[in-house]
C-alpha cells in the first residue's frame, strides 16, 4: 500500500447540528490535519437529510424522521479532481440507519456497528457501512476559539428550524436553547491533551460513576438504571472505602436511588482526576446496547477495567484477558475485581494493553486516519 501524501487532498466538513457526539470525529480531524497539511473548509448545507431504515426483527421498514447525530464530509483529491462523500454516524441505535446517507454516500462509518444488523440490509448498501469504533467527548481548542465555526454552527440550526407555520417561533427558540446549551460544552472542555497524559494509579481504588437519564419511562432506560444502582451497591458494599462513585446527583437520581449518590465530583475535570488516581475500573452498556463513552475513557488513562461484554463490532475486538476482564453476572463481576487487586501482574498487564489499544485503535486521530485512508484507498 502505497504511502499517502495528505496534501493532495482537501476536505469539507459540513456543519454538523450537535457538538457534542461530533466533537470526536472533528477534533481528531483538526490534530490530524494539523500534522499532515489536509486541507479543511467548514461549510453549511442545509439540505433536508430526512428518512430513517430500521431493521425490526429482520425487517427492513423505512420512516421520513429526521436521522440525528449524523456528521458529513466530502473528500477531493485535487491532483485528479475526485470527490467522495461519506458520513459518520454516532447515534446510539444499531438497528437504525440514514436513509439518506445509505442512498447519497460512498462510505458511512458507524458507532455502534452490528453485522447481524447491517446484513439485513440491501448489498448496496451493505458495502457502505464500515465501523468506526469506540469514540468519546472530547474537544480541540480549534472549536473554543473559531468564532467562524460557532457561527455557522448556529446558522445550521437556525436554518433547519425555518418552516413557515403556526410552530415557527417556538421550533427557533427551541434551537436556539439547544445551541445556547451546546455552546456552553465549550467554556470548560475536557482537551485532548487531558488525555495523552496519563499515569499510574496511586490508589488501590474500585470506581464507577455513572448517570441516569432525564426520562425513565423507556424500558431499556429503566433496565440501565436498575443494573447500575444494583452494582453501585453491591460495589459499595464488598469494597466499602475502596469504592468510589455512584450515581451523578439529578433529579432523578435523587428521587429514586438517594442512596446510590456518588462521592466523586461530577465536575469533568474534577471527575478525570479522581478516575486517573483509580486502579479498577467498572463498565456498563449504554443506551440502547450502545458503546459508551466510558470505555474510551477508561483506556485512554491505562485503567484495569472490568467490563460488561460488548456487543458492537469494533474494527479490532477487545480481547478477555488482554485490553480488560469481562463479567457476565454479579458473581463474575467481584471475582474479576478480587482478582485484579491481588494479582498486580495481571492488573499491570491489561492496564498496558488498555492504554496500547486506546493509542493504536481509539486516539481521535487515529480513528480519522483509518476513516480517511479507507476512503482514499478504496475509491480516490
């Protein structure tokens, strides 16, 4: 495979609607460009991108929802002027799909990837979907300080707001909250460099601090919420002052599990700095079976994590026993932790492998250099 110089390419990024799942992608984007001279151009669109294909069942149906959390690029070779478009899709939901992406794009890299789900879907489409592996929040001071971007940002949401009906006013304010709320991710963000550095834990400490979400009255939410409070207990009462988290303190939270609250700061910063001085570390799925962003987080600071398995098809799986420990039950959970507090080669290895994966498979940067090289080595 012959090395590619980056330089002849350029890319468009058209402004996406939320920063928050899209701030991965755009951050690595920006470092990587940043070191290899990719030519980037933040640009609107405001075509409607309406229509969702759900798999239910092995069925496949379609709807004219709007898809969220769905990024768009269009990569050019300039030496002989050939464009791809693909697009980066972080929605929680396995099973759903853009419609117009799978209909308009070469490529669409997916988050939460699943082969029994994209093979129910037509070839033509099929052999678009690519995986795009773990991501997590995160930020490049590229975003705080371009008074550009956020002004285009809030253009595309205006704009999408703009139906001349009885509903009008109220869809802009309601844009305008959603973007005033984004926005404000920006004012004390987690860097990437937050990230690089890490070091080795200091404290033979177990943690696990989680959420819960707004509204309860979906069954896979009310699921999550009972499994977590279940191991926040039950980690509170094998490890006692070993233990450190719990739920982050909402209303929610406090009406229903006030005896689960955590004793970490929920802070970012505050809440990175207690997970950097932790040993073991406990993960649990996210929405809708979906990656959560902890995991990222957790290899990126070399922890030793005991994992629910997932079910989302990375690019390169996570192996039991190499990157981390997977539990199956309450049972496999404590074993798992026992084992790794008493055996520190164990604990030193998979804290290595962790941090080895997350450097060579999970780094934003990375992630947009496999993305941006599939593209280019399958279709420029």
């Amino acid at each position: 495979m012959n090395k590619i110089n980056f330089k002849d390419y350029s890319l468009k990024v058209y402004v996406p609607e939320e920063l928050s799942q899209s701030s991965f992608f755009l951050t690595g984007l920006t470092e990587f460009s940043a070191k290899v001279g990719l030519k980037i151009k933040y640009i609107n669109n405001f075509k409607k991108k309406k229509g969702r294909t759900i798999i239910d069942e092995g069925m496949v149906s379609y709807t004219e929802q709007e898809f969220p959390k769905t990024a768009y690029f269009e990569l050019c070779n300039r030496k002989f002027s050939k464009t791809v478009f693909f697009a980066v899709d972080t929605y929680d939901f396995e099973n759903q799909f853009s419609s117009y992406a799978l209909e308009n794009c070469d490529f669409v890299f997916k988050r939460n990837f699943s082969y029994d789900m994209v093979n129910h879907l037509p070839k033509q489409h099929t052999a678009k979907l690519c995986s795009l592996g773990l991501t997590f929040k995160v930020y490049s001071s590229y975003f705080t300080k371009n008074k550009r971007l956020k002004y285009k940002y809030l253009l595309t949401n205006i704009v999408k707001s703009l139906k001349i009906d009885s509903y009008l006013f109220k869809r802009l304010n309601k844009k305008l909250t959603y973007h005033k709320n984004q926005l404000s991710l920006l004012k004390n963000p987690r860097y990437i460099n937050d990230y690089n550095n890490y070091s080795e834990a200091n404290e033979n400490i177990v943690f696990f601090q989680t959420r819960c979400f707004e509204d309860d009255s979906n069954n896979d939410v009310k699921e999550i919420h009972e499994q977590r409070y279940k191991i926040i207990k039950l980690l509170s009462l094998v490890f006692n002052n070993k233990f450190k988290g719990g739920f982050i303190k909402s209303k929610l939270a406090t009406e229903k599990y006030s005896d689960a609250l955590t004793n970490v700061p929920s802070e970012p910063h505050k809440y990175l700095k207690a997970l950097k001085q932790a040993k073991v570390v406990i993960y649990t799925r996210g929405l809708a079976k979906s990656p959560a962003w902890k995991m990222a987080e957790y290899m990126s600071q070399a922890k030793v994590i005991i994992a629910e398995k997932l079910t989302t098809d990375l690019p390169v799986p996570l192996t039991h026993g190499k990157e981390l420990l997977f539990f199956e039950n309450n049972e496999e959970l404590i074993s798992n932790i026992k084992l790794v507090l008493e055996n520190d080669k164990l604990a030193n290895q998979l804290s290595i492998n962790a941090r080895a994966y997350f450097e060579k498979h999970i780094h934003p940067e990375q992630t947009v250099k496999r993305v941006l090289e599939t593209v280019i080595n399958e279709k420029l």
